[in-house]
C-alpha cells in the first residue's frame, strides 16, 4: 500500500518540463492552427525548436533562444494557411544539461 503511494507521488515529479497543444486537430483547409508551448521557468532552458511536416510536403520550423527564469510561460503560435494533408506537430526543448524534452501532436485538414 506505502509502496504504491510512493510511486504514485513520484509519478507526478517525473513529467516533462514542456506542453504542447494544437487547436483545432481537425479542420478545413486553408487551415489555421494555433500551437500553444508552455514551459516552466528554469535557468537552465537553452532554447525551444518548433517544427510541423505533413504527409504531402509542406513543412516549417522556428527555433528561439530561452531567457532562462525570465522566459514566458506560455507561447502562441500560429500556423496559417495550412493545405491539406495529415499534419505532425513538434516542440522540442533544450536544457544545458544536454537534455532535450520533446512533445508532438497531429492534426488533420481536409
């Protein structure tokens, strides 16, 4: 019973330093998705890569550098115009440590 609280617990210290959402997951194209990141403040971010391919071609990334504790907690991108297709988004974090953290998501445009 102890154990499985203890494990429980640590569960929720373990998650990733990084959320991703993508609205809307599906839609109609020419398609508009807003991605939202958040991250934690943390002196030891680097930097934050976003990239989004598709099964017909289109692609796009953007790559930023972190502030460190001073850095946003929440940003918003918009990815406009979108064509049809089944779309993968990602986001990637960055720590001095070497680690990186990684999210994706999906959509798709009909």
């Amino acid at each position: 019973m102890v154990l499985s609280l203890v494990i429980w617990l640590l569960s929720f210290l373990t998650l990733d330093p990084i959320s991703l959402s993508v609205y809307p997951t599906i839609s109609f194209a020419p398609a508009d998705l807003r991605v939202t990141i958040s991250t934690p403040r943390n002196n030891d971010n680097i930097s934050t890569c976003l990239t989004y391919d598709s099964d017909i071609g289109d692609a796009g990334s953007s790559c930023w550098e972190m502030l460190g504790d001073r850095e946003p907690v929440t940003k918003q991108i918009w990815l406009k115009g979108l064509h049809r297709g089944e779309y993968v988004i990602r986001v990637d974090l960055q720590r001095h440590s070497g680690k990186v953290y990684s999210q994706s998501r999906s959509a798709t445009i009909n």
